[in-house]
C-alpha cells in the first residue's frame, strides 16, 4: 500500500509541474512519518523514498538512529530551546525556525559539530494567533539577524497555511509565501537557490502548492495512512 502511495504520489507531482511548466525533479517528496512505526519508513525507503519528516524529536531519534543513514531527515515540529542539539546532531534540514532565540541556538550548536545547518524561516502566512512561524512583516528583520550565523544556511521558507476544505483555499497562502521569499532572496538574505526554497503542501493541496512553487512538499497521511494521535511528550 505504501508502494502504491509513494508512486502515485510521484506520478502526481511529475504532472503537476508539467502543467505549470516546472522541472519535476526540483520537487522534493517528505514523507511524513511522525506516529509512524519503523517498519513503515523501511516500507518508504525500499521504494526509493530518500526525504522523511518528523515533528516529535525523541521519536524521530530513535527511528534515525536505527536507520543509520539510510535516509535524509527534516524536522518540521516546533522546536524549544532545549531539544535543540538534538535536532541539529540528527536532521538535515530545520524547517520550523522563526525567532532568532532559537536560530543562535542551532547556529552555537551547528558550530560546536563543525556542522553548517541548513534551516528554513517559518512563515505564519495566515497570521493565526495560535500557529507558529513569524509574521511576513517581520521576516526581513529576522532573517537580517540570522545573517550573523555562519553556521547557518538559511535555504528558504516554510508554511502551513489555515485549515482548508478545498485545496484552492490555500492558493493565496502558498503564492504570498513564494512572493515572500522572491522579496527575500533579491534583498539577498536567502540562498541564492534557484528555485528558492519553498516548504509547503501536504496530503491535501500538494498540487496546488507546486504549481505556485513549491520545492519541498510534506506529504503523511497520503503515504502512510492515518497515524495513532497521541499527546507528544517529545
Ligand atoms: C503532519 C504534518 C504534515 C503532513 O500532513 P498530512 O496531512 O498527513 O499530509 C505536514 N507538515 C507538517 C508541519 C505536519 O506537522
């Protein structure tokens, strides 16, 4: 079943780019494996699937760390102070910074691994008070400030925009980020990628997401199933 998922959803990204005049292969597919036992990242991974996301730290170390190397991580959760060196001794990409308390925190712990973390700004494009992420009015500013890190490569930006019914809903968000970002990188603030970086989509809106830019969606349910919702404690 996780087979058929994994290649279905890459037929649909493969048509999704084509028919906004994208390259397929500048999108890349997270498989979201929070609440996911092992057993089905192995499933993922034996159908080439490289990239996973992981929201809750503890949990996601144990699955790395059994894994050994065998795939590329994203932390996409939120992040507090005291777990950061955990996330930046296990994952690829931060994809949840968006205050620089914790940007000085990867970047001193980036520096003590001899390691450059590669980061993306989290963007409340919706401005939800109960959502993470800065404001877009604020993001300048951050990322100005973030500048002093060396040990940080800002890559981009990442969103999750309000709840929606319909993933047409979410079309504005996605282009006010991607418009965001362009603002961003021609200020010379973001890694001069091209495309930039853009982190949004999931199970619902992927396709719509790709067609306004996005480069890293993060797709879960629509890979692996339902997850058992628990409380973290991660
Ligand atoms: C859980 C989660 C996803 C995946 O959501 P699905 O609807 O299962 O595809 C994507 N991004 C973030 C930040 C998440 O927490």
């Amino acid at each position: 079943m996780i087979a058929d998922n994994i290649a279905s959803i890459n037929a649909r990204i493969q048509a999704a780019a084509q028919a906004s005049g994208r390259n397929g292969q500048d999108i890349r597919l997270l498989a979201v494996s929070k609440r996911q036992p092992l057993t089905s990242l192995q499933q993922a991974i034996a159908c080439g699937q490289k990239d996973f996301g992981e929201n809750y730290l503890q949990e996601a170390v144990e699955k790395i760390t059994l894994l050994s190397g065998a795939a590329t991580f994203h932390f996409i959760g939120p992040l507090q102070s005291n777990k950061v060196k955990l996330a930046v001794t296990h994952f690829a990409y931060i994809h949840t910074v968006d205050r620089l308390k914790i940007a000085a925190s990867i970047a001193k712990h980036a520096a003590a691994l001899s390691k450059t973390q590669k980061i993306l700004i989290q963007v409340n494009i919706g401005r939800e008070v109960q959502k993470s992420g800065v404001l877009p009015e604020d993001a300048e500013e951050l990322l100005r400030k973030i500048q002093q890190y060396p040990a940080l490569e800002l890559c981009g930006l990442m969103t999750m925009p309000p709840l929606a019914h319909h993933p047409e809903e979410s079309r504005p968000y996605f282009s006010q980020l991607r418009e965001l970002g362009e603002h961003l990188q021609h200020q010379g603030l973001l890694a001069t990628r091209s495309p930039l970086e853009l982190s949004m989509g999931m199970s619902g809106d992927y396709e719509v997401a790709i067609a306004e830019g996005a480069t890293m969606i993060r797709v879960g349910t629509a890979i692996f199933g339902s997850r058992v919702e628990q409380h973290s404690t991660a």
